[in-house]
C-alpha cells in the first residue's frame, strides 16, 4: 500500500511543480529554456532575450495571458504553431534576422507590433486569419502582402515603410475607432475597405495608388499625402471632421455626392488642378483652405454647386466676407461668370493681389447668387442701402434749401441797393437791415420724401417769389 501512496505523492509534486513553471514569467535565452516549458499550453508571459541567435520552437504552446515580446536582433526563426491567443503584446521589434514567422493558429491578439523585422521574411498565418485584435503596427518590414487581417472591428491599424508590399487585403473590416495609416513607400498599393462604415482618421501616404471606401458613411479625417490616387469618390460619405489633400500630383477628381457638413478642408497642391465635386454640401464649420496654382485653379468652375462659397469666400484662418462664428452654407446653382475671380479668393494670399479678402468674396457670392447669404447678412444689407438712401435724400434736401436761400438773400440785396440809403431814414435804415437777417416768411419746407422720385417732384414745384414792402 505504502508504494502506490508515494507514486500518488510524487505525481501530486511534478504536478505542483509543473504548474509553477506555466504559470511564472518566462525568460527565454536559448532553445533549452524554451524546452523547459515544452509541455505548458498556457504562459503567463514570455520574452525572448535580446542575445538570442537560435531559431525559438515552442510546440505546444496554446495561450499567453499576458504579453510575448522579444528585441533580438540575431533570432532568426520563432514557431509556435498552435498558440491561438495572447491577451497582451505580441512584439517582433528590431529582429532585423527575423525570415521565418509561424503563427498558423493565431486568432486573437491585444496589439500585434512587428518593426524592423525580416528583409524577405516567409510566414505562416491562420487560414481564418486574425480575427480579434486591439490594434496592429507592421513598420518596416520585408513583408510582400497581407491577407489575414480578418477582424470586423479595430482600433489602430498602420502599415508604413514595407518597401516590398502591394498587396493588402482589408475586406472584413466594418469599423475603426483609432487612426489607419498606409503608407505605399515603393510599392503601389490598392487599398478597399469594401464594408467599412464607419471610422476615425484614414491616412493614406505615398505610392497608395486606389482607396476603395465606397460604404464609409461617417469619417472623422481623411488624409491624402502624397498619393498615386487618380479618381477619390466616397459616394454615401455624409458628414465628417476634416479633409487634408497634399502633393497628389496625380488626383484629377475628388467627389463626395452626398456630404452636407464638414469642419475644415485643406487643399494643398500647386501644380495639379482638380475637379471637386460637393452637390450637397451646406455647411463648412471652420475653414476651407485652397492653395493652388492661380493659372491652374480652373476647377472651382468645374463644380456647379459649391464652389462660390466655398471656395471664393474663404481664405487662410477662416478669414472670409462672412463672421468668423457663422456657417458658411450654399444654395447657388450657378458658375461664376469667370473663374478668375474665384480663383484670386482661393488663394490663402489673396489680399496681396485684391485687398481685403473680404471685399473680393463679397463681390464673388453677389455675381453668383445671393443664395450663399445668411439671412443675417441680407437683413444687414438691407438696413444699410435704406439707411444710405435716406442719408443721400437729406443731404440733397439740405444742399438745394440753402442754395435757394441764398439766391433769396442776394436777390433782397439786389433790391436794397436800388434805393438810395442817404434817402433813407434811420428807423426805415434798421428796418431794412433787419429784414436781411429775418427768416423769409413764405419758404417752403421739405420733409425727406419716401423715395427719390418723390422728393424730385416736390423740389420741382415752382417757389414764391420774395418781395419787399
């Protein structure tokens, strides 16, 4: 009895023993530690030393609740072909040896970072793909083409400086709550977000030759440096935060039929012209900034709907012809009569070459419609040509009654020096002499008339003669 006793003991020990070593941080320096917890399905963390030169295996590794990271400059292969999930960090940083990855398991990750790893690297993903991950980073990689980022949700997506990749696969996407940045570096890369609907910022840098985001209904920034893109539409795209186009030399045509609101627009692109197309867009909350080559900015009379307000009212710093707190919205139809005036108030520097900006986009909305107004602004215009009217009716009432005063006084002067004043008595003297400073009892008196016409007729009406006694 006392001998199948001490196997059951011994067993209860390997078995604590065991335990201990799976559930403790792990620090990997060579394969033989790697081999220590060869029968652990599940680690609490492991990292892979920086000094590491060998090829790591960990064969029956299922799950890391925490993080698996490694630094090593000199490790040239890691397996793990049946790890399906790491609660933390997975990190490949700075393994620039690094040729060949197997994670054919692996369906869910906190965050995956994969930096400076592998010049033409051969990897092995799950056939479902990653279907859970926090956020993802591959920099700077030998990496020729993704295609098993298959998460429907993610925060932060960046696939930047990859020489060798153009191919990206992004088609279960539906949302993006963080920032995703791809940047073409040599390659040309087609990006489609075939069902993503919605999404914070959307950076695309570069060689990116296409952006597919033909569902995306609501976008906080979208950001176009740089790019091959030729033809940009995000056709169900109906408000959003900001717009960012820099040195596309190669885009020709920029449409969002169904936007109604958006925060700020900056275009920066001297020698390209482009046709922008915004038929709904009523409302521009901040600023709309266009520099372009002047000679080259015949596209705002490209876009039938918008461009007058958009584009003529607006300059650098949400200067405009409008209060700097009031929306800017649309409802003209009609081209400008040239695009030369729009182009001048397109331009950030647009008061070295007209003046104020604000009388040149006053000038450009009037020729256009008063459609692109607030109803604050026409009652404002309103209230000044009637005010100016009046001023202009009173200013001629008192120029004519005190030109015909004085024709009145000069005539009674006229009069007085035909009598002889030696003649004249003393008290007749004072009289008369009176008379020259006295108000002329018949003149008439004109009230500003309603209009301009009328006050004509009135002043036309023949005056009394003045006679004296």
């Amino acid at each position: 009895m006392r001998f199948p006793i001490s196997i059951g003991i011994s067993l209860l020990l390997a078995g604590s023993s065991f335990a201990d070593v799976c559930d403790k941080a792990v620090n990997i320096t060579s394969q033989s530690d790697a081999d220590d917890i060869s029968s652990c399905t599940t680690v609490s963390h492991i990292t892979i030393a920086e000094n590491v030169t060998d090829s790591i295996e960990l064969s029956k590794l299922e799950k890391v609740t925490g993080n698996l990271t490694t630094n090593a400059a000199n490790l040239k292969s890691f397996s793990a072909p049946k790890l399906e999930s790491v609660g933390g960090s997975l990190e490949f940083s700075g393994t620039g040896l690094l040729t060949e990855l197997d994670l054919s398991s692996l369906s869910s990750v906190g965050s995956f970072l994969w930096y400076k790893s592998g010049v033409k690297p051969s990897y092995s993903f799950s056939d479902s793909g990653l279907t859970s991950a926090g956020s993802v980073w591959i920099i700077q990689t030998g990496i020729r083409s993704i295609s098993w980022l298959k998460m429907e949700t993610i925060e932060n997506l960046a696939l930047v400086w990859n020489p060798g990749l153009d191919t990206v696969d992004l088609s279960t996407l539906k949302n993006f709550t963080g920032e995703i940045t791809i940047d073409g570096e040599e390659a040309e890369i087609s990006i489609s977000l075939p069902k993503a609907t919605a999404g914070a910022s959307l950076a695309a840098t570069n060689s990116v030759q296409s952006l597919d985001i033909d569902l995306m209904r609501n976008l906080t920034k979208l950001t176009l440096n740089s790019t091959s893109i030729t033809d940009f539409s995000a056709p169900e795209l109906t408000e959003m935060g900001s717009i960012e186009l820099h040195g596309n030399d190669h885009l020709t045509n920029f449409s969002m039929p169904k936007l109604k609101t958006i925060s700020n627009i900056t275009y920066d692109d001297y020698d390209m012209a482009t046709n922008f197309s915004f038929p709904v867009l009523n409302t521009i909350e901040e600023n709309a900034v266009f520099s372009s080559n002047l000679s080259e900015a015949r596209y705002i009379a490209s876009t039938y709907e918008i461009y007058c307000n958009l584009i003529a009212v607006t300059t650098r710093g949400g200067d405009s012809g409008y209060s700097s707190t009031e929306s800017i919205t649309n409802s003209s139809n009609a081209r400008p009569t040239t695009s030369t005036s729009s182009s001048a108030s397109s331009s950030p520097d647009s008061r070295t070459e007209s003046g104020e900006s604000g009388s040149t986009s006053s000038s450009a909305g009037s020729s256009s419609s008063s459609g692109g107004l607030s109803s604050g602004a026409k009652a404002g215009i309103a209230i000044g040509v009637i005010v100016g009217a009046l001023a202009v009716a009173g200013a001629a009432f008192f120029f004519i009654r005190r030109r015909r005063a004085s024709e009145d006084h000069e005539g009674f002067l006229q009069g007085s020096a035909s009598n002889d004043p030696s003649e004249l008595s003393g008290r007749e003297t004072a009289e008369l002499s009176g008379r020259e400073t006295a108000e002329v009892p018949n003149t008439q008196r004109f009230e500003a008339p309603g209009s301009n016409s009328e006050m004509s007729a009135e002043l036309e009406q023949p005056r009394p003669r003045m006679e004296l006694e």
